[in-house]
C-alpha cells in the first residue's frame, strides 16, 4: 500500500519557521506595497496551472508562490495606509492564536467535543460584558450568555430566527423594522429567513432611526392584520457611523413585544472606553447585540461577539438533537452547546485568539489603541471643518470622517479617484443624503499619524484650496 | 497620549517560532494523552481570572497556559486514536496556511477587495470539479461554480434559499423532503429559513432514500395544493455512510422542478479515488453539492466545498447591493464577487490553506491517505464479521464500520464505555432501526494500523468470546 505523504513534526518546524519569518517580512514591508493590487480581473488564474498537481509539490515552490501570486493578487488590509471600509486587525497575538487553535484542530460543537473551547468563550465572552459595560443580565451566571459568530450577518440571522421562534403563530405575515442606514446585511437576513416585510423606518438629522416614526409604522402593521416582531437599532451605521438612539426604540419594541436586535458591529467594542459608552443608553432594553472583534478589536476574521438576554429563546429555536449528538453532558444540563447557538454545527477554537489578544494588549492597551485611532479622527475632521474647499458631510463619530467637496460630486469622485492613484492609501465612498460622500476611516492596527498626514496631504493637494 | 502595545515584527518573531515549536511538539505527543479529557463541567473555568486583565500579559505566561488550561480541556480530535464522529483533520499545510491567510489578513467580501482570494477560490473550486469528477457544468467557466463555505450547514442553507428565490410564488405552503436517514442540520437549516414542512422519506435496507416514496410525497403535497420544492439526497449518511441513489432521486426532481441538493459532507472527498465514483451517478441531475474538505480532506475547519449548477440562481437570491459596496470591477460584471454567494459577507482567505493541502499532498497523495483509511475499516469489517460477539449494524462504507454486540443494546453500551474508559481511543454511537449502535470511524490523520489493532484489541477484549 502506498504511503500517504503526511507532513511529518519536524517538516512542520521546518516549513513554519519560514513562515512566521515570512509573515513578520510581510508587517514590515507591507506599507512599502501600493495599498490595491494593479490586476485586471483573470490575472491571477492567468498564473496558476490549469489542473491540480498529480504528485505533491516542494515547499520551496509553495512559499515561492506567495511572492509570485499572492501578493500581487493582495488588496492589503493591514497597510498603515488602509482607510478604506473599516479596519478588520489581525494582530499578532491573533495570527498566533488562529495558527495553535488550527494545529489543535478542536472541533466544539458539543461542550464534550471540546471543553476548554466551549468554557474559555463563554468565560471570554463574560469577561467583555464588563469590558464593554453590557448588561449584567447577559453574562452566562444569569439569564444570557455570549458566542462567538462567524459574522454580524450570522449572528442577527440567529436573532431573527430566535424572534420568530417564540411567537405564538410563526405562519403569521411578519414585519421587521431597522433604518433606512442599516447595514444590507439585515434586508438578506431577512430574506434569508422568509420574513416577508423589512420596514425601513425614516432617520433624522444625526442619522438616526426615528422612534416616533418606528411607533407609527408598527401601529399600521397591526391595524393591517400582520405581526411585528423584530427591530434592528444599528450602533454605527456603515455609511457615517450613525447611532440609533436605544432607549426610546428599546420601550416601543418592549411594549409592542418586539424582539431589539442591536447591531453594533463597528463601533461596538468602542465600549471598552467608558467616554464612548453613552451609544449604550437603553442597551438593557435589547434582546441581543453583536459586535465584531474582526473590525476593531485587533482579532483576524472571523470573530463576531454575539450576546443574548435570554438565551433559552436562542438555543430553543436552534437546538435540534439528533442520536449521534447525544452525550452525558449535554444531558445533565450542566454544559453550554454552542451548536445550539448559531446555525452551523461546526465550530473552531476561536476563543482562543480572542482571549490572546485581551492578554496581550490588556484592557488598558486596547483602550489606548482605540483612543489613538479617535483622536486622530478628530483632528482629521477639525482639517476637513477648516478647508476652504471640504466640508464634513457628518458629523465625526468615533473613528470615521464623512467628507465631500464643496463643488460636487463629480469633485468628490475625482478626489477619491486621486487620492486612491497614489497606491500609499485607500479610502472608499458611500452615499448620504443623495450626495457622494467620501469615507475616511481610521484604525488599522499600523496606522499612526505620519500615515494619517499623508492622506490629508493627498486629499488637500487633489481637493485645490 | 498613551501607545497602543501593539506586537511588533519582531516579538511575533520570537513568539511564533515558539508557538511553532510548541504545535509540532503537540503533534509529536498527542497520543500520549487520553483522547477525552477528564474534567467536569465548570473544571476550565475555575482556572481563570474573574476579569479580563487591565494590563498587557507576558508571553511567557500565556504561552504556559496552553498546557495549564487548554490541553486539560481540550478532547483531542488529532489523537491516532480518534474514530468518534467524523475526522476533522488539521494538517501541517492547511494550518500554516490558516496563520499565513491571517497573517496576510484580506478579507475577500468583493473581488476588489481580495482579487487573489477570489480568484484563487475559483480556481481550485474549477481544480476539485476534475478531481472529484463532478459535472463539468460546474465549473465557473460555464453555467456554476464553486464556493468555500463555513459549513454544510451554511451551505444547504445557501441552497434552501436560492431554491425558494426562482420560484414564482414564495409565499406558498412550500415543501421540501430528505431521507429519514438525512442529517439534522437539514431540519435546522428549514427552520432557519422558515420552511413549514420537512418530509422524511422511507429508506430502504441499505439505509437509502427510497426513490418511489419520494415520488408518491410529492404527490401528495401537490395534491393538497403544498408546493414540493427542495429535496437533499445524502452521500454518506452521518449513522452508517449510507449514499442515497441520487439518478431516481434526480429524475423525481426535475420532473416535479424540484432544486435537489446533494449533501456529501463526510462522504464526498472520497471521489479523488475513482474507484469511490459510483456514488455519484447522476450527480449531473442536482442543483447544489456540499462536501468537506474539513473533515476527511485534510483540511483544519471551516472548508465546506460548495458547487452550483446555476451561479445565477444562488447570486441572484443573495445579492443586495448596497452603495457602500459599488466598485468599478463588480459593475464591469467581469468578475466573482462571493458575498453573493452565500450568508455572510465578511470572508477571509480560505483558499490558501486549501490550495497547500492540495500542492502538498497531490491528487495522488490525497488518493493514498483515503484508500489506507478505508482499507483499514475493510479489515476491520472483516474482524467483526468473523467475531462471535459482535456484528457488523451495517455495511462497511468508505472509512467508517458499524456494528454492535450480540447480547443487545446494554451490551454495545458496556462495550463503548470500557472501550472508551481506556483514553487511548475515543468512538462514539448512534441508533440504527432501534438499536444502539458503535460507530468506528478511521480516518484521522496520524491513524495507522498499530492504533486500529489498539481499539480491536480493546473492542475484542470488552465484548468477551
């Protein structure tokens, strides 16, 4: 019988050395690299064979691989010159943290399948009710708990399901309400789910969902014959960082028995700085909440932080046991399943690197990195507010600058167009209002201030004064 | 202002040489550990601080924690004596490449935003639909391709949903139909979707779905004016690998416009080797494919391989383009955008950790390592067959051998708890037509047959002569 050609332990030393030379290589040259790769769509195939190899190939030819194809195909996300989108860190004690959970190879979906995955999320997960001053009700000692999700659209997919789950007649025509900034992701959600009707309610001037407005169009649903039962309230909004204001949407939910989704991916972990903590108000009012370690909180995709007040409505809606899954300790009732709490049955460690990542930087160490990222912010937007041909097209938020050209928004393509030439920086655009809106956001984990001051140069030199 | 403490090139030097050394030697000393580690609920937790640390930690300490708290809770799924469930094998490629794709930290939401994690993605999906042999109309060259997914799950999720999206009336009383035999996540994915009916279809005495039955529950729902729309045939069910016969079950389909989705999850890697093929008789009649190159392809979670038919029908269910998200490569139409094919819409490169299993290994490496598997559960069959006590519960299928002891159902019980109560093995159970049954599946990594002779040993010795 022929042998199956396993990499042995010491092939693994030999080959990884190498590759944590060549990731720590990559930190330090990245900022050398245009931020977006100059390839036409197909390039990349262009390089690769058109079969899979028949024998097993060198290393030296793999490695050589991610200098040949790779990196030239790379849209480089932890450039010091990356405003683009949002910030999705991966820091070292995370990369780290991924690389020892994959050799570990635990799968948790029960707790026996892997105890120490299920115990350390759920104690991680404990841990950030207090960083992050969430409710105490949602730590795993009372009625809640936290999970980690695959991604803020997995995590209000299980929201949704959860909300539904608990109505008398889940048959009923369902309407569900979030802004008219909500992030695309609940639209698919919903879909998704087979919920028929997604109310985008109007915002005001701060961009934020009119409570007022939330009320009247539950009412009308009523009074037509269908059911109400879920709202997403969004903590910064994709386009402008915009917060829905929790407490008033929180009562109209809670009296009309509304499900509170709170989406809060990006801005979210702001909460480990008690100044940034006020977007919480009325958070005691929400049935669940998700926010994403992947964005700003230095943990690599995936790594959602998913918590629900009552987690019986999760796992009783998402629990389905079939023989092969049974065990004694699920049936002594003294362990969490996280299976039960989301779709997937299949769940990496990634508690793990989360949990790396709160040691290595400590609270205090992620509170100054967050810190820095908002302070700069803020300075850009004070050189934004003082320009004689910008202006703020919203206000800063946290780490987000909104801004336009006075003439335009052909000017405004035309600066983005520009200032994206350069390759040393990368920013992308939204609308709001109608208008075309350039997006500086701030806080990729090697951005400092030279960084920040080479895009404002950029912008300033393109936007003419 | 204070400095974030972020880790420089330099400690993700030092450490990740240490934690490199610290994988392999794991791998090294596995099968020195018991499979299950023996802790009670609550055991891990009590080895944690109450509070996230306020300061930053030493390496050195959380370096000595793996071996403090994570080995001791952690149920060891690389163990040589590993024949629970299903393999999850982490290979040295695939998990170097999981810290490289974090290392290098894209996240490949659009083309733009990753053209290398796409491109690639799509390039080894178009690799494995030769490999497999799988319908050349997969291929992304003409009406399908391919997508990683997060799960099986994820990915028949995916299917329910595109499925209902053609239909001309989505809000009808749909149906959708699986083997008795299926597995669970189906159920929970309708649930999810918000599908009313699931029907279970009789299986034959090979434990597969019976064509005929199908064809009459159609009907039947037809004629109640019930709207058939969703079926999944099983390659290789979780209880016994049992393959439904997927051309009868794909005729009923199309004649009735049913979307059939094939779910090979543990079973369907298995068609590297073409002697394993036949199970995939009219596979050009499906809809949708899911296998996992996370179980039995070497491949650490998550990597669920997903194929289309009909690209146009899964983007076109998932798509909602938001202005944030416009970008001059998506509306060229030119290129794969893969948020649009599937839940969420955040991906990190996956790709990567696969493309290294399949250069590392080969297609012939690959062939190797499944047909030792298999031809060690041959043998085993063959020693149960011929053991007085014990008989086989189903029929030797690919990796994984079924069987129970004579005496009855307390009997197989006594046997799995003394076979497991050794910690050299681990083996878990299912129920097959009410009777418990010891599932054996051989196929992790380090295997080899001095550990199958261990668990006979311990099996033959336990079940007495």
């Amino acid at each position: 019988m022929s042998h199956a050609p396993h990499m042995t332990a010491d092939e693994f030393r030999r080959v990884g050395h190498e590759l944590v030379e060549w990731t720590a290589a990559y930190m330090e040259r990245v900022h050398e690299l245009p931020v977006q790769p100059s390839v036409a769509p197909g390039d990349i195939r262009a390089l690769l064979p058109a079969a899979a190899p028949e024998q097993g190939e060198r290393w030296e030819a793999i490695i050589a691989d991610l200098d040949r194809v790779v990196i030239p195909g790379t849209t480089h996300w932890q450039h010091p010159g990356w405003f683009g989108y949002f910030p999705a860190n991966a820091s070292g004690p995370s990369v780290l943290g991924e690389m020892v959970a994959a050799g570990i190879g635990m799968q948790g979906m029960l707790w026996s399948t892997g105890p120490v995955c299920t115990e350390l999320e759920t104690h991680v997960m404990d841990w950030l009710v207090d960083l992050l001053a969430l409710p105490a009700a949602w730590r795993s000692d009372r009625t809640g708990g936290g999970v980690i999700q695959h991604s803020a659209s997995d995590a209000a997919l299980s929201a949704i399901v959860a909300a539904r789950y608990r109505l008398p007649d889940p048959a009923a025509e369902l309407v569900a309400y979030a802004s008219t900034e909500t992030h695309s992701s609940i639209a698919k959600d919903l879909r998704v789910a087979g919920i028929p009707h997604l109310r985008l309610i109007e915002i005001d001037d701060e961009r934020a969902m009119r409570p007022d407005r939330l009320r009247e169009a539950i009412a009308a649903d009523r009074a037509a014959g269908r059911v109400p039962f879920f709202c997403c309230a969004t903590l910064g909004t994709t386009s402008s960082l915009a917060f829905d204001p929790l407490r008033p949407i929180g009562e109209a939910c809670r009296e009309a028995g509304l499900w509170l989704h709170v989406d809060a991916a990006m801005a979210g972990v702001a909460a480990i700085c008690p100044e940034f903590r006020s977007m919480h108000d009325g958070l005691e009012l929400a049935s669940s909440y998700a926010t994403n370690a992947h964005k700003w909180l230095f943990t690599n995709f995936d790594c959602d932080l998913f918590w629900v007040a009552d987690r019986a409505a999760l796992t009783s809606a998402l629990s389905i046991l079939p023989e092969y899954l049974r065990n004694a300790a699920s049936a002594s009732g003294a362990v969490i399943d996280y299976r039960d709490w989301h779709v997937p049955l299949g769940r990496r460690f990634r508690a793990l690197k989360l949990w790396w990542v709160i040691r290595h930087y400590g609270a205090e160490g992620l509170r100054a990195a967050l810190r820095e990222d908002v302070a700069l912010a803020a300075e850009f937007a004070e050189r934004v507010r003082t320009h004689p041909s910008l202006e703020l097209a919203a206000p800063q938020r946290l780490s987000l600058v909104c801004l336009c050209h006075r003439d335009g928004d052909d000017a405004t393509r035309a600066l983005l167009t520009a200032v994206n030439a350069d390759g040393s920086v990368f920013v992308t655009h939204t609308v709001l209002d109608g208008r075309y809106i350039l997006r500086v956001s701030i806080g990729a984990l090697p951005t400092e201030r030279v960084h920040v001051d080479r895009l404002w140069d950029l912008i300033d030199r393109a936007a003419g004064r």
